[in-house]
C-alpha cells in the first residue's frame, strides 16, 4: 500500500514563469503558480482581458452555412 507524501519531502520544481521568463517555484506553496508572483499573474490577466491574446480560430466563410455539416452541400 502507498504511504502519502509528506510535502516537505518532496523537491520543489522550478519552472519558467510564462510572464516574465525568471524562475517560479511550481509547488501548492506558491499561491500565483505557474507564476512568479502576484505582478506577473496581473499582467498575464490584464492581457486575456484587453485581448492581446487570442485563441486561433478558423471562420467559416460568409456564404457557408451555419450547422450540421452533413446539411452542407
């Protein structure tokens, strides 16, 4: 039977953090992981919310139709 893992046992990892680029420890102590801190959390925040990232989509075209593409001929 596995015996749980004391916590303070285990190495922390340490990544690269998506904001900045500077070392993030990738543990449950740090509260703003994958970041480094709270500054860079904000920033990474701020730019979903004015939409300087963007999820890639590809668009239909504007005479195609809309549906179950079984219906599309």
């Amino acid at each position: 039977m596995s015996q749980p893992t004391d916590p303070v046992s285990v190495p922390k990892r340490i990544v690269r953090c998506p904001a900045c680029g500077g070392d993030s420890v990738y543990s449950v102590d740090n509260a703003y992981r994958p970041f480094c801190s709270a500054r860079c959390r904000g920033i990474d925040l701020g730019a979903w919310a004015s939409e300087s990232f963007r999820v890639p989509t590809e668009v239909p075209p504007e005479d195609e139709i809309y549906g179950d593409p079984r219906h599309q001929h």
